[in-house]
C-alpha cells in the first residue's frame, strides 16, 4: 500500500463513493488489488454471489478487471472491454464507470464503442489516465465533476432549506460519521442533507442532487470544480468555508459562515458545539497529561493542517515543529497559516522534514502508526487514509465536534 494515493486512486474511490455505481478497472489484475482492498477496507460491501469462477471479478466484490496480458498491449484488448461491460450490464444495471490504467491507456481501446455496443451508453462514463499524476483531491473532485456532466439531470426549481454536501469522501477519516456529524449540525439549522455527494450517495442521490437550494462544503480542496459544477450550470448557492471545521472554534465559524449565506439561526447548532466543548474540558481536567511542552508534526491539507494547528496550539499550547501540505494546495488556509506562524516567529516549521522524534504527529493513519510503533512519536494521530490497520466501530471523524474529541483522544490517552 502506497502512502499517499495519486489521482489514479482518487478518480476509483469518487466512483467507489457511489453506492450503486461500478467501476471496471481496464488493465492489469495488479492494478486493481491496492484498489480493492482499500475500498473493503473503507467502504466494505459483501457479494456472495461473487467466487472465484465469477469473470472479472476474480473473487472480489468490488472492481471488476479486464486482466490485461502482455500480448493485448501489442495486439489491443477492445474486445475484453467490450465482453466485460456486456457481463456488468447483466450483473449490475446501476451507473458505471470505465477506469483507464496509464498502461491500458497507451493501447488506445475505444472504450466508449464498449459502452455503446453494450448498451450502457446513458449510464456509463469512461475515465482515462488523465488525472493519475495529479493529486488525490483533483482526482477526487473532477472525478465526480465529470460523472454530473455525464448524468446531465436537468435543471429544477431548487427545494427550499435543503443542502448538497461536498468535500466528504470515502478516504476521509471515517466518512460516515462525518457524513451523520453534519446532518446534524445543519439539521439543527433547519438544513436538510438530500446529498452527500461522493460520500456513500446513490446515483439516484446525486442526479437528484441539482434540486438542492446551497452546496456546503466540508472540505474545500475536494470540491473546487464540483462547486463550480452546481453554481455555474444549476444556479445552487455554493458556501466554502475558509477552512475545514477541524476543533471547536473552526466548527463554530463554519457555522456562523453557513448561517450568514443562507439566514438560518446558528444557535442551537452552536450550543450543541458548546455542550460538546464543556464536555471536553470537564475530561481534560481530570487527565494526568501535561501537553505544555509537547511539540507537534502534521502532514495534511492545507484547510485541515491550519485549524488543527490552532486548535492545538491555542487548546493544549502545543509547538509545531513541522507542518507539510500533502502535496495538495488551499490558497486562503495557506495564507492564513503563513501569517499565523510569522505573528508567532515560527515561520521555520512550514514544510520542515519531520523531526526523529516528535510527541504528537497528525498524518495518514498507516505513517502514524509506524511512527508509533518505531518510538518515532508519542502518540499518532490518524487523520486519513490508508490506515489499513484498525476497524472504527465508534465515531471517529476529523471534523465537527465529534471530530476534536477524537483528536483530544488520540493526544491524551495512551491506549
């Protein structure tokens, strides 16, 4: 398993994110095996009419494969394409998509004379290699961008007080419970969620999707060109918060942003943080843990690394000591960063390597758990996947406020 997934695993987990949607990996059965596992892993969906003997398949119930062979680069390989949409079309009617390996891509396969002949042309897209070296968010957000272009829903009258919620995805750091998180949240706003977009929706959901009065976003770098999609072509009021709700106080202010576009009362969602909030601190008073001259590391989006790094600067007076952006950009949280670690002459930190040691260290949850267990860290916080190692059965979500008691659980408790 590779560290930090590319946009080749982006454009899979947005179709994946579709509950009723396929995706058929054209290439080699290697490239789908990291998929695939990973998709169990964060999406787990059982088929048991799937086995060994089941074509494309090949035992797993997610991802069918054309299994490409050496000789299919030299000769092409339209007809594995062709028999395997044909055998999905019988399977599985829902939306499917047909990914590209960057090899599979070299060959040159009609793969939309695929669609066509197998009469899977109103519902299925072809997504080649394009997006492979470019970021997972970009990945991620044209992905879904591109399916809307495909399902083309015409335009509606918008329903009043409803919400299309962006920026979630299967790789977040347990997606359903952020997905439950914010439904509540707005609910209490007199917001209703018709859509988490990418996030566990049906294709049926996102088609629907256009009819949504606002989009809200969660996380801003996974839903710049979706955003654009819903305000430029549907006429929804899109709502991007300066950063990702990560800690009390940035849960509070994307609050009071979504209340001020759309004229909604923020209090009881604010009081609910506040309840949340007091908990906490009531927790922290009786812990035998002393934060004051702990150092901190995060690797992680630039809308998610700088309300973290207040939130535990301002919370638990914690030093950075490095702060990496993932390889992804966010202008306004980087500027906001910027000028937060220059007020503070720590301006040293941005992109420094990791230090040897360093008690806490925020990063995707299989480097945090090496470090661990290496004595590279304290305690490692896991903030998003791969983290191929533990099962959540409790919520634990980066955003909202169930997102900083998970936080807080990671930094203070030892096991």
């Amino acid at each position: 398993m590779i560290v930090k997934p590319d946009g080749f695993f982006g454009v899979t987990m947005a179709i994946e994110g579709i509950a009723d949607s396929t995706v058929l990996m054209h290439g080699p059965d290697g490239c789908r095996k990291n998929l695939g596992a990973l998709t169990m892993k964060v999406y787990p969906r059982r088929d048991r009419t799937v086995t060994l003997a089941t074509p494309y398949y090949r035992g797993g119930s997610r991802i069918p494969c054309t299994d490409l062979e050496p000789c299919d680069y030299i000769y092409g390989s339209y007809d594995r394409v062709r028999d395997a949409l044909g055998y999905i079309r019988e399977r599985d009617p829902g939306f499917v998509a047909v990914v590209c390996s960057p090899g599979a891509s070299l060959i040159g396969d009609d793969c939309q004379k695929g669609i066509d002949e197998a009469g899977l042309s109103d519902k299925a897209i072809v997504l080649d290699a394009d997006l492979s070296s470019r970021p997972i968010n970009v990945g991620i957000d044209l992905t879904l961008r591109r399916v809307l272009e495909k399902m083309d829903p015409e335009p509606v009258p918008k329903v009043p007080d409803t919400v299309a919620l962006l920026g979630n995805h299967l790789l977040q750091k347990d997606w359903e419970s952020v997905n439950e998180e914010f439904s509540r949240i707005l609910g209490l706003m007199g917001l209703r969620v018709v859509c988490n977009v990418g996030a566990g929706c049906t294709a049926a959901e996102l088609r629907g999707s256009v009819s949504a009065e606002f989009t809200v976003t969660v996380c801003p770098e996974y839903s710049q060109y979706l955003a654009g999609y819903y305000r430029d072509r549907h006429g929804v009021k899109t709502i991007e918060p300066d950063c990702s709700p990560v800690g009390f106080q940035a849960t509070e202010d994307w609050i009071r942003k979504v209340s001020e576009i759309t004229g909604k009362d923020p209090s009881a969602a604010l009081a609910y943080v506040d309840s949340v909030k007091k908990r906490a601190y009531r927790r922290m008073m009786a812990a035998r843990f002393d934060t004051d001259t702990f150092g901190f590391a995060i690797d992680a989006e630039p809308s998610i690394a700088y309300p973290l790094t207040r939130f535990l600067y301002d919370n638990l007076q914690m030093v950075p000591r490095s702060i990496c952006y993932n390889g992804i950009s966010h202008r306004w949280s980087e500027d906001d960063m910027s000028s937060f670690l220059a007020e503070h002459g720590m301006t040293d930190v941005l992109g420094a390597d990791i230090p040897d040691y360093v008690e806490i260290l925020c990063t995707d949850g299989n480097t945090a758990d090496i470090h661990q267990r290496s004595g590279h860290c304290l305690r490692g916080v896991d903030l998003r996947f791969p983290s191929m190692m533990n099962v959540e059965f409790l919520p634990q979500p980066v955003f909202g406020a169930a997102g900083a008691l998970y936080i807080l659980e990671r930094v203070v408790n030892r096991f």
